[in-house]
C-alpha cells in the first residue's frame, strides 16, 4: 500500500500483477474489470507449495514430512519452507487483494495466520468420512462496519470447485454484489506463469509510456472499516481428540460445549487402544464464536478423560 500511495503522489502507474497468483490474471480485473462491485468475499488457495503437500496427504496418504520433502525435491518448496508451510506467503498475498477489494488498507500483521505443519493423516481420513477436503485458505469478508480477514486450514465440502484445486495450482473465488461468484484459476507460480504476468506489465507500461497516458494509480481508501478481531469471527469447527474409553465422557464434553453456546452438529467414536482403554473422538460443531472456542478448548482440555486435543479445524461451507 505503501507503493501505490507514492505512484499516486508522483502522477505515475504502479504494475504488480505477478504479485498474487503467478500466471493467473487477479490484480487488473480488481482494478478495472470489478469495480462496479461491491465485492463481499474472497476466498483463495494463493500458495502452490501447500497445496502441493495438502494434495499429496490427501491423495497418498503420506505424513507431512514426507510431502514436504517431495515439494522440496521437485523445487515447490524452498529449503526453508517456514514462509509457505505457515501461511506468511499467502497472508502477504491475501493483504493486496484484501486492500484492493475494500478500499482499505489490510497489513500482514492484522491478518490471522496459521500454517499446515500440524494436520496429520487423520484429519484426512476423517475429512473424507465427512464428506470433506482440507486446503489452506486465505479468506477475506466483509460487511458494513468491518473487514475479516484470516488465513488457515479449512474443512471446505469435497464437491467444491475449490476442493478440487490439487498440485501446485491456484484458484481465487470472488463474490461481487452484482457479478455473482467469479472464479480463476491456473498456475500460481512457476517461471513461465509467473513471466507471463511479469512480462505482461512490462508491455502495458511500454504501451502508457508511449501513449503519453502514464497510467496514472486510481488509488483512494475508504475511512471507518476495521479489522475484525478473530476472537469475533464465526464459523464452524471440527475437533478430534483422545478419550478414555468410558460412559459419560462425551457427556462432559457436551456440557462444556454448551456452556459456552457451542452446539454439536455430529460426533464420530472409534475404539483406537482396546489395551488402554482410548478411544478418539470427533466432533463437527455448529457455527460458534472463535472466543468461545478456544475458551471450551482450554476447559475440555483439563477434563481428566481427555488425554489429548489432537486438532482443531475450521469448516467453511
């Protein structure tokens, strides 16, 4: 933001349309072809090395480590993958569309952030059980007084456009008041897609300056939106923890849940130790508040039958 607000006091354009996405074409059609919209949402698969590793879990079955050193073997992923695996990438990528959709200036740092490294191979198992795929999403909404804005695994249903974008691909859904839901997707990164972009701003440039346009930044923030706290956020969740197998565990689980209004949309129990006695138990929560979430975790947690919270996830329908 800072850069398109110098390029406005200087009279002069600023491109960066390999900014975001690679090859696929995201920063002009903000810029010119959905202006007319009032643009609701956003929600992207805008890291190719995650998804890369999420596809390979899902579809081989692999651990973590494992589809990390694949990406890493076939050059994904760089040899310190903390950028990519941790969701800093795509929240970089996630505050320019932000601050182009809303008129509003997004920094990384507002943008709540979490990485992949602690799905394992359950999470997955259980996902398709439910009817669904994990991808790390970058995830921006907004209404009249506020700005949303997140990046972290998602439980997102299998017949999805989204869930179906595997490999190294990216794919951007936007939803505009007046076009509807808009969908691209291609090729996130690599160095013919991302030469494409790059080379295609060094034309338009070339074109401005010889027209004597200058392609002047038609940049303006709008005041009074702010950052939503992700304590405020709702959505749904998918919990998996370790048990000690006996009646009236999942009672007081349940009761904790309801004591901070969080309701029980499903539950899966499988015996996982006959030796030990442990069982694993998941449940699929109805939409709730992330504060009252984390406030029943912490309590679940300190029950003497939980032995363990393996994971938590967020579920985006």
């Amino acid at each position: 933001m800072e850069l398109l607000t110098l390029a406005q006091q200087h009279g002069v354009g600023l491109n960066y349309e390999a900014a975001v996405g690679g090859g696929i074409p995201l920063i002009a059609p903000f810029r010119y072809d959905l202006v007319a919209n009032r643009i609701n949402g956003i929600f992207a698969i805008i890291n190719g090395t995650t998804n890369y590793i999420l596809t390979r879990m899902a579809k081989d079955g692999v651990d973590f480590p494992s589809a990390l050193k694949r990406a890493q073997e076939l050059g994904y992923a760089e040899p310190n993958p903390k950028n990519d695996v941790e969701g800093i990438d795509a929240a970089y990528k996630l505050a320019i569309l932000a601050s182009l959709s809303f008129q509003t200036q997004v920094r990384p740092e507002d943008i709540h952030c979490e990485g992949i490294s602690r799905l394992g191979n359950r999470d997955f198992q259980y996902a398709r059980e439910l009817g669904f795929a994990i991808k790390l999403l970058a995830i921006a909404k907004q209404d009249d007084k506020s700005i949303e804005v997140r990046v972290h695994p998602v439980f997102i249903p299998d017949d999805s456009f989204l869930a179906k974008v595997d490999g190294a691909y990216n794919a951007v859904l936007i939803d505009g008041d007046l076009v509807g839901k808009v969908l691209f997707f291609g090729q996130g990164a690599g160095a013919l897609p991302t030469s494409s972009a790059v080379i295609a701003d060094v034309i338009s440039t070339a074109r401005d300056i010889v027209r004597g346009v200058g392609g002047v930044v038609g940049w303006r923030l709008r005041p009074g939106k702010v950052i939503k706290p992700m304590a405020e956020v709702k959505t749904r969740y998918y919990i998996r923890m370790s048990v000690v197998d006996r009646p009236g565990v999942l009672a007081q689980i349940a009761r904790i849940l309801g004591d901070n209004k969080i309701s029980i949309s499903s539950v899966i129990q499988k015996l996982i130790d006959s030796a030990t006695r442990t069982a694993e138990i998941v449940i699929m929560t109805h939409p709730a508040k992330e504060a009252a979430m984390q406030q029943a975790l912490g309590e679940v947690a300190h029950l003497a039958v939980v032995k363990k919270i393996s994971n938590f996830v967020r579920v985006e329908i």
